[in-house]
C-alpha cells in the first residue's frame, strides 16, 4: 500500500490506500468542524474567508485564515522533504516520517480532551495541528501514487469524475474504457469513503468529542501493520520459491 511506488505500483495499491485514507480525512474533517468549527482537510474555502475579512478591515481574523493554509502547505513540504531525505537511504520507508508525524499530531490531538486545562486552549492550534497533519497525509498520497490518488478534499475528484463520465460516450476502445472504468471507480470509492468517514466519525464524535481523532490513528497504525504484514508474507513466499528451485 505505502511501499510500492514507479512500475511496481499497480491500481489495487492505489484502491487499498484511497479508501484507507479518505476514510481517516473524513473522520479528521467532521471532527474539526464540530470540534472547532474549522475546515481541517483542504484550504480553498480558507482562502474566501481570508479575502471578505479583509475587506471588513478584520486584518487579525484575516490572517488567521491566511495561517490555516500555510500551515497545510507547511505540512506538505515536511512530508516530501522527509520522504526524498529517507527515500536516498531507504526508499521502501519513504513513507515513514510522514505517516509517524500525523499519527503523533491525531494522537496529541485527541487526548487533549481528557487534560483539565483543555477548554482554555485556544481552538485556532487544534486547526493548526489538523491542517498540518492533512497537508502531510495529501502529500504523502500523491507522492506514492504519483498524483492519481488525493484524500483529503473532494473538488478536484468531482471534477476529474465528471469529465471522466462523460467520456464513457466517447471512448470506445476496450482498454480505453478498461482504464476509465478502474479510474472512475478509484474516485467513487475515494468519494464514497471520505462521506463515510465524515458520517460514522460526526456518529463517534457525539460520545468521544475530540477523542474521535483516536480513531483515525488506530486506523493509520492499522495500514501500517498491514503494509508490514504484507511485506514480509511477500518475503517468505519469495524464499520458498528461491529454496525449491535450488532443490529442483
């Protein structure tokens, strides 16, 4: 799921991290939005209301939305320094830093609720932290997958879904529509796990609040278990094979 990038990466990959992912966005964006009434998972409607508080002269509230994108874009230069930084040692754990840093900011995050001084925290560096970590896991996603898969928001997905409908009219090859058929549906399946995410975890956050984010770190422990599972199921199927072609 993390460790197959270039040629070896196949559209299973990709399907098994877009739902993992979207599904753990969904969560991290209803949480933030009831939490502190904050998008956390993509910066576009930040940037409209950085402009209409500017024109109310509200230059302090102004630049608070201006943060909130930074702060992702922040998150998204970390993931890829760190994964060009480990990937020329050890590019199988590319993946590592970034994934390890979201999971410590949900983590930090959602055990912020159980500390007595937590409602004179400031609900701006909860969004700061959720922005950050979604920054991260968006690049992350694109990275390994070289752009086919995206996460944490869903403008672009609807975008790239209806053009990719409508030419269901047009395409009329066989491995045209073969390869339109598995991309329409990557997106519905992102689509589709990103609202269910939003919907169980606005559930969960009626009896978990903020703990709610725990979940989305279980979630990600999860797919790096069973990326590591996977991988040395991999390994051990490879030695027997090597073992009975040397005692044939």
């Amino acid at each position: 799921m993390f460790r197959h990038q270039g040629r070896s990466r196949t559209s299973k990959h990709n399907l098994r991290l877009a739902t993992l992912l979207s599904f753990v966005a969904g969560i991290v964006n209803v949480t933030g939005v009831l939490s502190v009434k904050t998008l956390t998972t993509n910066v576009t409607g930040h940037f409209a209301y950085f402009a209409e508080e500017g024109t109310k002269n509200d230059y302090r509230s102004a630049a608070v939305f201006l943060i909130y994108t930074l702060f992702f874009l922040a998150g998204a230069f970390t993931s890829n320094f760190l994964a060009e930084l480990v990937s020329k040692k050890k590019k199988n754990l590319s993946h590592l830093p970034s994934i390890t840093i979201e999971l410590l900011i949900l983590v930090s995050l959602g055990l912020l609720d159980t500390q007595p001084d937590f409602y004179l925290l400031d609900g701006k560096w909860i969004a700061f932290g959720l922005l950050f970590a979604m920054g991260i896991q968006n690049a992350l996603v694109t990275k390994i997958s070289q752009s086919t898969v995206r996460t944490t928001h869903l403008t672009g997905l609807f975008t790239d879904l209806g053009i990719e409908l409508s030419q269901l009219f047009f395409y009329r090859k066989p491995e045209e529509r073969k390869t339109l058929r598995i991309s329409i549906y990557l997106r519905l399946s992102i689509i589709s796990f990103f609202f269910l995410g939003c919907f169980i975890g606005g559930f969960i956050y009626g009896y978990l609040a903020l703990r709610t984010l725990l979940i989305a770190a279980v979630l990600l422990l999860i797919a790096l278990y069973y990326d590591y599972i996977r991988l040395h199921l991999i390994a051990i199927k490879r030695k027997k094979k090597n073992i009975f072609r040397n005692i044939e």
